[in-house]
C-alpha cells in the first residue's frame, strides 16, 4: 500500500552569523512546518552557519555532538519529525569517530 509523507523545504538567508541565532531561526521556521504537518522538514546547506564563498566556513566546523547535532536530535524528538541538513563537522580522530 502506498504510503504519503509530507515534505517541507526551508529557506533561510546565507548571510553568516552566529549558530545560536541561526539555529533560533531554524528552530522557528522547523515548528512551522511541524505544525503544518511535516514529516520530513529538509533545512538549507550550512543553514546553522550561512556561508560566503571562503575558506572561513572550514572555521564553523563542528565536532559530532556539537551545538547543531545536538539541536538536530532533540528538536526531531520534540517535534516527532525527521531532519534533512548539510553541515560542516570537525572529524578529530579516525578513532574517536569510525564511520
């Protein structure tokens, strides 16, 4: 039996700032689409950043269980969603993270 899922894309301005306020946008503009009945909220690239077209994006790398992973997890949880992102990670150690 064929089964629907409810899409919503995000857009948001590439202009950089600070993660905590880009995630506070992402975080209302994701309860918007929750509330209009997404199951699949699918965020911009580098939405917890923005972006230029600079090697100064490397610098917003974040280790796995940063600001935005953390952020990812607990609001697909409390909204009872899925969540589609591009970030950029610090992977630290081979080691530390296997995959």
């Amino acid at each position: 039996m064929p089964r629907t899922v409810k899409v919503a894309a995000i857009q948001m301005d590439v202009t950089p700032t600070s993660t905590g306020k880009r995630l506070k946008r992402a975080d209302e503009l994701v309860k918007q689409a929750a509330l209009a009945g997404a199951q699949l909220v699918v965020l911009p690239e580098l939405f917890n950043t923005g972006y230029i077209y600079s090697d100064t994006n490397f610098q917003n790398a974040e280790p796995i269980y940063g600001p935005t992973a953390t952020w990812l997890k607990n609001t697909a949880q409390l909204r009872q969603i899925h969540l589609s992102k591009n970030i950029i990670l610090a992977l630290l150690s081979a080691r530390k993270y296997p995959f």
